[in-house]
C-alpha cells in the first residue's frame, strides 16, 4: 500500500538548495517507514510486536507514538484505537505525525513557504507563490473532480478520511461493522497527526461524531463533513476561502 | 529560482487508517496506559451538593418565594444540580445566577472512559449547509487516502502534474 507524497517549496531559495530540502524530506518520510511499517518485518513496530523490543527500550520516537496513540483512544473515546486489529498498529497516527515532522525541519531548515500533501492530508506553512494563503480543495465525496469546501490557510493541517475512497475500511469500534453514517470528515487545525487521528475517529463514530467534532472545535480543530445522504455540516470557524 | 516542486510517490506506511475492529478493547499497554492522569478536562463530581442553598436540588435554578428584589424569582449564587446518572456516566449542571439573572450554565460530564461523545455537551453544533460541487483554482486538494493507483486519477496528480 503505497502513499503518494506531494511536496511544493514555495520559498525564495536557489533551485539547489529546494532539491536538497525536498530530498531530505524524502529521505525522513521513508525513514519512518523503514521503521514504524507493519509491512516491513523489521521495524521496529513489529520487532515490539514480537517482544523482540519493549517500550521501555525503544526509540523516543516509537514512545512518543505509543504515548499519542493511548492520549488518542481517550481523547476520542476509544474510536481511535492502534490496537483496533488485534496487534499494535499505529499506522493512523504516524502518517499525520510523519508529515507534520517533516514540515517542522523544512521550517528549521529554512523553508518557510510550502505544503506537503501525503495522501490528501496537508500540512501548510507561509504561502502561496502569489503571495496569497494556501487554497486548498475538499474533495467531493462523489464527484472525484469537484470540490465540496475551499479553504484558505497559512499555517495549519488539514486531513480528510471518508469512506469513497477505499470503502468500508473505518471500523465502528462499538459495533465492529464498518462505519455508517458519515461519508467525508474533515478536520483542520494546527496540528497534522491530531487534524488526521480526529478526522478518522469522527467518522468511526458515524452522525454522533458531528457532535463530537462540534466540541474539537472549541479546541481550535475546525471540521467539514458530508453525511452519507448528502447533507453538509461545518463548524463555525472553518477557515473557507473567499 | 522563485519556488519549486515535486512529487514523489513513496510508500509511506498509514495507508490503512483501520479503526476497530475488537469490541473488548483493552487499553493500550505498557506506556502507554502507565501515566493515570487520564482526564482531559474537568472529573464529574458526582457526589458535590449544592453550595449555598443546600438542598435544593434541580439544576434548573430554584424558585424562591421571596418577596423582596428579583423579578425573576431565582436567588443569587452558584447552584448544583443533583448529578443525573446514566449508563455513561453523570453528568451535573452548575447555574450562576448574579441580579436574578442566570449568567453562566456548565456542566460536568465524562470525558473518558465511556462516553464524552454520546452525552450532549453545552457546545455550538456544526451547522447544515448545502453541499457545493464546485470547480475552484486551488493549489492542493484534501480527499479521503487514495493509494498510488487512484493518485493517479486524482485532482492532486493534475495539479503537480501541471507543475512539473
């Protein structure tokens, strides 16, 4: 299962040095999955998950996505869950967190300006070449060309789970059946691994998640969602484009 | 050189964003568990009483019969309701009432555990719209996770496409 990555540096730098930054950017998003994958025997994930490592003794990175995962399953009342599929899995959360590291070093680094897209959950900084906020699309959930939301943002994330893509993959964790109710939940804040661990846990929880996202939003996470007969909800302060 | 791009297709791990599956869930292990301090916002307080007004219960204020000041009938100070118990848990509402006029409504209610998202929090709703279908200049675009194939045919690979 592969993910695409798209990444544009919009920053005023010599076209050297951008390819230098896209490619240390490469080079730290497979790092992660050299070494968190559960498709890759020798991770460390699956080296904890035959004992051959403990917790206590792995990378402060694993820890701190074993920390996140627990602080996510309360925060999200146990609808996000990386023990969901029997074995440790924190696959859900360290995609969003991969990304928001590597912006962070592209930040340090230098680049100020850009966004990176990693399967259509974006983490943005600066702007846009033209000066302007970053402008990016919602997908529809059923016309796979048009846009259901425009949003405008400088700094922030933006991660969408839905069930069109790839079908009934969300699990209700109370039910065990595939999660009804919610066909696309988008979630934008501040940070990239919590806007994508929330956005999936929002639509586990089918039409109550609605009201869950209505409470995130009082901590600064903004949500988009499209009901799987069509109706559109979004919280008050969702940043949409003019 | 004013910016540029790329687009790389990797094999980022996170593709399957799989929540569930188990009803009986045990909470994460070891490290994760290990820090008690779970709350993330306020405990319930199933057992406080009422502060000043002991005894009156209800958490819709209470109707005093006295003759003096407020029109409104309610008495000044902060006021608890009795904690109602569910199977989610309890939840209590908290009154201030200031010149006879309710000021501030709160409640407590579970965070953890069982249930902050079915008990009804005293939050704004997200509010009904119609869904757009609408075809905008954006430099990005946010969809549920595609894999490499359906990249292909997605919004995202006509815009770093037309980039590159």
């Amino acid at each position: 299962m592969g993910t695409a990555v798209s990444i544009e540096l919009a920053d005023d730098l010599p076209a050297a040095r951008l390819g230098e930054l896209i490619a240390d950017v490469c080079r730290w998003l497979h790092e992660v999955d050299a070494r968190f994958s559960t498709y890759q025997p020798e991770s460390e994930v699956m080296r904890l998950r035959r004992g051959e490592l403990t917790a206590a003794d792995a990378s402060e990175d694993l820890r701190h996505v074993l920390n996140a995962c627990a602080d996510l399953w309360r925060a999200t009342d146990g609808y996000f869950d990386a023990y969901a599929g029997g074995p440790l899995d924190p696959s859900g959360y360290v995609k969003g967190w991969s990304v928001e590291v590597a912006s962070a070093r592209l930040a340090a680094a230098g680049s100020t300006n850009h966004y990176i897209n990693a399967g259509g959950d974006i983490r943005m900084r600066g702007h846009h070449p033209d000066g302007g906020p970053w402008r990016v699309g919602i997908r529809h959930p059923w016309e796979a060309d048009k846009l259901s939301w425009v949003l405008a943002l400088t700094d922030g994330a933006i991660a969408t789970s839905g069930t069109y893509e790839r079908g009934d993959h969300v699990i209700n964790p109370r039910t065990g059946k595939p999660a009804q109710g919610l066909r696309s939940v988008t979630v934008v804040g501040p940070d990239l691994s919590l806007a994508d661990a929330y956005a999936t846990a929002a639509l586990a929880m089918g039409e109550p998640g609605l009201k869950w996202l209505a409470k995130i939003a009082t901590d600064g996470y903004e949500s988009a969602v499209v009901t799987d007969d069509g109706r559109a909800f979004s919280s008050a302060n969702l940043p949409a484009a003019v | 050189m004013r910016r540029s791009t790329a687009a790389a297709v990797g094999t980022l791990t996170g593709a399957a964003l799989i929540v569930g599956v188990r009803l009986s869930v045990q909470p994460p292990s070891a490290p994760a568990a290990a820090p008690p301090s779970t709350s993330l916002v306020d405990n319930p307080a199933p057992e406080a009483t009422a502060k000043k007004p002991a005894g009156t219960a209800g958490g819709a204020g209470k109707k005093t019969t006295e003759p003096e000041k407020n029109k409104s009938g309610l008495k000044d100070g902060t006021f608890k309701g009795k904690g109602a118990t569910n199977p989610y848990g309890t939840v209590q509402v908290t009154l201030k009432i200031a010149n006879g006029k309710i000021t501030a409504v709160d409640a407590t209610y579970p965070t953890t555990g069982n249930s902050a998202t079915i008990n009804p929090v005293a939050v704004p709703k997200l509010k009904q719209e119609t869904l757009q279908a609408q075809s905008a200049k954006v430099a990005a675009v946010s969809g549920a996770t595609y894999t490499s194939q359906s990249y292909q045919e997605s919004l995202q690979a006509a815009l770093d496409s037309a980039k590159a």
